[in-house]
C-alpha cells in the first residue's frame, strides 16, 4: 500500500525539476522526429500515424516513443513511482506507487497540430499524490518554452534563450473583454454539443480561441495570453501539469473527478472574471457533464 508522505518545499522542488528534466528531453526528441516523419509542411503522414477513439483522433510514432523516453528516465530517476501516460496507460489509481507519486503524462498534447505542422503541441509530465497535482511542466515543442509549477511555490515560463518570468494571470474584471479558449471532442455527439455552446457564448466575450491543445491553453491562462479556458471531456493527462501552472499563476480553476468519457467540464479562470464566467457556463448549461 502506499504510504503516507509529507512533501517539503524541497521535496516539490525536487519533483518540478525531474518534471521539467523529462519532458524538456522528450520535447527535444519529439522536435527532432516531426521532420524526419512528416516533412517540413503538410501532413503526409508516411504511415506513421493511427487513431484511436475515433478517425479523427490521431496518435503518431512520436507520440509513443516521447512515452517510452518519459517512462524509461522517470523510472531511472524514481523508480518507487506510479505512472499513468496517455498512450500506454499504468496506474488509473492514485498514488499507487511505494513512494505515493503517480506520474501523468500527455507525451504530446494537440497531437494534430503536430502532424499538421502547426506549432502548438506540448509535452505534459506532472507529479500527483492522491489525485492532486503537486509539481509539472509542460513544453511547447516548437518553440521550447517551458511553464512550469510546483504546489505553493508559484509558476514561472523559461523560454528558449533561459530567461525566466513569473506567471500572473490577468487582471482582467469584465468578461466582455475576456479571451476565452476551448476545445472540441473526438466523440461527434460531443462536438455538437460544445458546438452550441460557444455559438452562444461567442456573442458575450472578447473573442473565442480554439488552440487545439488544452495544456498549452491552460498555461496560456497563467501567462494572461488568454483569460479562461473551459473544456469538456479532458482526461488527467491533459490537465494535470496545466492546471498546476494555472492554479499557482493565480486561476480559479474546476477539475474534473474522472477520465474524459464521463464528459465534465474543466476549468480555468482568471481570478477577477471567475466568478461572472462560471455563472455564464451555468446559464449556458456548459457546468453539466456534455454527452458521449
């Protein structure tokens, strides 16, 4: 059974780093493979890439090796840990490792973006204990930022050339001049559902955003690039290093209790038009769980 731990500022300092450490490489690996498997533009996939929940629903070669290369240096730096990644699967249950850490990991987020060419796909690793995320980052592949967190020490963005920012959402207080960020179902009955909602939403914000990746959405909430993010049907892969990054840039975020197939909302929001933005989701019917 797992046992009982208390985690100390160093101890979380500690867990950010391997976070960032591993997927900083896998970021690196994943780069590197976009040109040789696809090309510089366009997505000829060369046979590398399958689906999965739907046609629309892609995993390439590079997304299981980034898991391969993130699960074999995890295990090298802490083999008393659980782990639960997107493509191989591990621990669906919490802290299931002698240590009381499960990892999970997105070994890339906005998979169609990627093979697209289209720059915004993220690595995601995040340390839990229990379900909750206590240290994480994520890695914009093609322009090697990384945002990264531990619990109660705030949240910081080093780009490529090391420069280091502290994240702070923005101060923002109307919601008509929010930027809010979604994202969209493989499942085509969900898809129609979180269709009309932003059709009815768009009319009361700023503008919508779809980036087609929600860990990259998430931090963008962190670093004021958008001011909310609201999808529904994530899995603990997509949120659980971006919703760190978020929560300690200051975000009111709402995580879902369970994997992506029951369809709860995920949310992130800046702290002046949190409130405003949850009573607009609720008017909406966007609070309840979107059907399969």
């Amino acid at each position: 059974m797992p046992v009982e731990q208390t985690f100390t500022e160093s101890d979380l300092a500690e867990l950010r780093e391997v976070a960032v450490t591993v997927a900083r490489e896998a970021a690196t690996h994943v780069r590197a493979r976009r040109g040789e498997l696809f090309g510089p533009l366009g997505s000829n996939d060369g046979g590398s890439v399958r689906t999965k929940s739907s046609h629309t629903d892609p995993v390439t070669v590079a997304d299981t090796e980034s898991e391969d290369l993130i699960r074999a240096r995890l295990r090298e730096l802490r083999p008393d840990d659980a782990f639960l990644g997107e493509e191989s699967g591990g621990s669906q249950v919490a802290g299931t490792g002698a240590s009381g850490v499960r990892w999970v990991v997105d070994p890339i987020d906005g998979t169609v973006n990627f093979v697209y060419g289209i720059p915004a796909s993220a690595v995601s690793v995040a340390a839990q204990v229990d379900g909750r995320s206590i240290a994480g980052a994520v890695v914009d592949i093609a322009s090697g930022d990384i945002y990264a967190a531990a619990e109660g020490a705030g949240a910081t963005l080093t780009d490529a050339s090391g420069e280091v920012t502290t994240l702070r959402c923005n101060p923002v207080t109307d919601l008509r001049l929010s930027l809010v960020a979604t994202g969209f179902s493989y499942s085509p009955a969900r898809r129609a559902h979180q269709g009309a909602i932003v059709a009815v939403l768009l009319p009361r914000v700023r503008d919508i955003r779809r980036i087609g990746a929600a860990a990259l959405d998430l931090c963008m909430v962190a670093a004021g690039r958008v001011d909310a993010h609201y999808e529904h049907g994530l899995n603990p892969w997509d949120w659980a290093a971006g919703v760190l990054v978020a929560t300690e840039a200051g975000a009111v975020v709402r995580l879902p209790e369970g994997f992506g197939d029951v369809g709860e909302v995920t949310v992130a929001a800046a702290p002046g038009i949190a409130v405003a933005f949850d009573d607009l989701l609720t008017e909406l019917g966007a609070n309840h769980n979107a059907p399969n």
